[in-house]
C-alpha cells in the first residue's frame, strides 16, 4: 500500500497531516504469569499492537471544476487542486506540488503523477508519507520475564506517549505498563514468542504489550496529530484479537489536538470514569460475564463523548469462541467527519468487507489517535463458576483472555 516511510516526527513543532491511517496489529489478551522475584508481575491481561503504519498524508476531495487552469506544461508545480485539471480528468494537487490523476494500476491512494509534472516524479505512482511503527523487538531494556526465557524492551517514548489510569485501585501489582515482547512474523498470530533473552533485544518482530490492571486502561497516543478532511478520513488500520471478553478489550480513541489528553480519561468503556474528556472511541468488546451461558457474543460500538456528555452508537453482534484466542483478524476503521465506518476480515477470506457504518461523526479536523487496552474485573470475568473448569466452558484455561494464575 505505501511506498515512502517518514522518519518519526518529533512532538515540539510537528505540524498535521491530512487524514491518518494507523495500522496496528495484534491486540489480545492472556493469562497472569506466577509471581516471581524479578521481571514482569503478575498480569491480569494483556493487549498487544503490531507493525503500526500512520499515512500522514490522505486522498481529500477535489473541489476543483473542468474549466480551471490546465496543466500543460512540462515541470508545471501547484498550490491547488483547482490548477489540476487536464486531458486526464480532474486530479489532485499532490504534496510534492505535482499534479496527479485516478489510475486504477497504482496501489493506494490510486493515483499518477500526470504527463507535465516535474521530472523527478513524472508519470510515477503516487506514495503516501508515512509514519511505521514495526514494534521490533529492539530498544532500551524494560524488564526480564520470571523464567528468564526473554525479556521486553520499552515502547520509543519519541513517538508514543504511554499512561494509564484505575479506576477503583488503591493499589496495583505492576502488571500497569506497556512494553514490546518478541513475536512471530505472521501478523495472524497474537501469541508472544518468549525463547530468547537479549537485553535490549535483536531487532526481530516484536508485539506492543499493554499489560492490563484488574480495573483501568492503559493507552499509547501518537505524538503526531491528524487531520479530517471533508471526504478525506483518518484511517485505522489493525490487527485485532478475534476473541474479546466483557473482561478486557482493544479500543481505538480519537481526542482533539487542542489539549493532550490521556485516552484512559476519553470515553473508553471502562468501569469507574463519570465524566470522560471529548473525545471519539470504537471498540470491540464481549456482551455478558456468563458466555457459556449466553454465547461468546461481541459488540461493536462508538461513543462519542463533548462537552461531559456521551452518545453511544451500538454496532452489530459478532460471534467469539474460546477457540479464536491468539487468533488475530484485520480491521480498517474510516473516521469521518459525518459517519465512522468499520471493516473487517473476520473469516480471513484476505478481503475487507464493510461491518458496519456509524451515523457518528468526528467534531475535531485536527485529532489524536491512541491505541488502547481495556480491563474491567479482568482478573474475575467472564465468570469462571459459570463456565466449569474456567470460562471457556472447561477448555484450556491457560490461553484465555484475562485468565489468573
């Protein structure tokens, strides 16, 4: 999809971009690990991002006429789409001040540089610049697992801003804090891959961790703001767990730049938080604490929170199963202006496919975007009486989402 990778922005005097595509893979969940005398404590759930792409520069729409200026000369440079307009159509003023045009032959955004645009990209695909976030397993040491089989390394502070918040914890055990662990290649598998231990690691593919209290959120914002455009969307992109639980879930937030604000006090769906900021949240999260009752249901909605008040907007149903847990399925989230529209590769058909249209829209041009990881009772729901051995109606307890030790 993207061909041009930025270099990471600092936060002092970054300005915006036009629209956003955040690519974060791998959220899910899994069991506390046993005390130990060192490392990592006992967790009571994890979410996991991978491989996190921001196109910084998005499609906006082109509000330009066909009796506008003509590009008809060689090395022709614009200031806007209106001066885009020739043989090929109507066609957008690119960053680079070059004119492009629709081709359906180039990858996203589907766009050429025309015939007269400036040598150096003339009749050439147009790239997007791009911030990417691989989570390698690679930077400043940030703790040693209990068995000492690895270790994790701290998200880049450069470019994530990492908090989180209880809501009912007068005390935690440490398992409050986001780090990346080493994982596999394969952007359909959220398990952690733990058989090496090299202090700062080695640079192979590494999962973003959040490790989730019983009660709170934990949350990473970009430092880099985007911007919605009219018919221009901040686009998420993700891998997700397949299997989320009324326990612990992923969430995408959206703030408004005018303030930094901590996605852990947006509108996240977490127990305890009277009066969230403004603020845009989407999330996917199970329907009741008795699955093996009533079904391993999950609910995708958004909340939309201004001014102290909060709107929800509920999504359909998607079927979970225990046997999902560390399955992970693509998700593509479209914030715009007027709607937000969720697509998924549920089945893994290799297809995005649209889940759902939100008559929610984002109030801000220029926003914020966190990924966030969500615990409610994660260390006692779904109920584990309820569903014999331990939920997952007497399966294997050791891989379910928010599991204890």
């Amino acid at each position: 999809m993207v061909r041009h990778v930025l270099a990471a922005f600092a936060e002092s005097g970054s300005p915006p971009f036009l629209g956003a595509v955040v690519r974060a893979s791998r959220a899910v969940r899994e069991r506390s690990r046993p005390p130990g005398t060192g490392g990592l404590p006992p967790d009571r759930g994890l979410a996991l991002f991978r491989r996190t792409l921001i196109v910084l520069l998005a499609l906006p729409v082109c509000a330009a006429t066909l009796n506008a200026c003509e590009v008809d000369a060689p090395g022709f440079t614009c200031t806007g789409d209106a001066q885009c307009a020739s043989e090929d159509g109507l066609g957008v003023c690119e960053s680079t001040s070059a004119c492009s045009f629709s081709d359906d032959s180039c990858p996203d955004p589907g766009r050429r540089y025309g015939q007269y645009a400036p040598a150096e990209v003339r009749d050439q695909c147009v790239s997007l610049p791009a911030f990417e976030e691989n989570f390698e397993w690679l930077g400043l040491h940030a703790s040693t697992l209990p068995d000492r089989s690895s270790n994790t390394v701290w998200w880049r502070p450069d470019v994530w801003d990492a908090r989180g918040r209880t809501a009912y914890l007068a005390y935690t055990e440490g398992g409050f804090h986001i780090d990346v662990r080493k994982g596999s290649s394969d952007l359909l598998d959220g398990r952690p891959l733990d058989d090496r231990l090299v202090i700062g690691g080695d640079g192979s593919p590494g999962l973003g961790v959040m490790h989730i209290e019983d009660f709170g959120a934990v949350s990473a914002r970009l430092r880099n703001p985007g911007v919605i455009a009219t018919g221009a969307p901040l686009v998420v992109e993700f891998h997700a767990n397949r299997l989320n639980t009324i326990g612990d879930h992923w969430e995408v937030v959206l703030t408004p730049q005018e303030e930094v604000v901590g996605a852990e006090h947006a509108a996240v769906a977490v127990w305890g938080l009277n009066t969230p900021a403004d603020s845009v949240a989407i999330s996917l999260r199970g329907e009741t604490a008795y699955p093996c009752q009533y079904g391993w249901q999950q609910r995708l909605d958004v909340r939309v929170a201004t001014g102290g008040a909060v709107t929800n907007y509920d999504g359909p149903n998607i079927p979970g199963d225990p046997a999902m847990t560390g399955q992970l399925a693509p998700w593509q989230l479209r914030f715009f202006s007027d709607h937000i529209e969720a697509w998924s590769d549920a089945e893994g058909a290799g297809v995005l496919s649209l889940v759902h249209s939100f008559p929610a829209g984002v109030p801000w041009n220029i926003v914020h975007v966190h990924l966030v990881g969500v615990g409610n009772a994660a260390a006692d729901y779904p109920d584990d009486d309820a569903c014999g051995n331990y939920y997952g109606c007497g399966s294997n307890r050791t891989v379910l989402i928010g599991a204890k030790s």
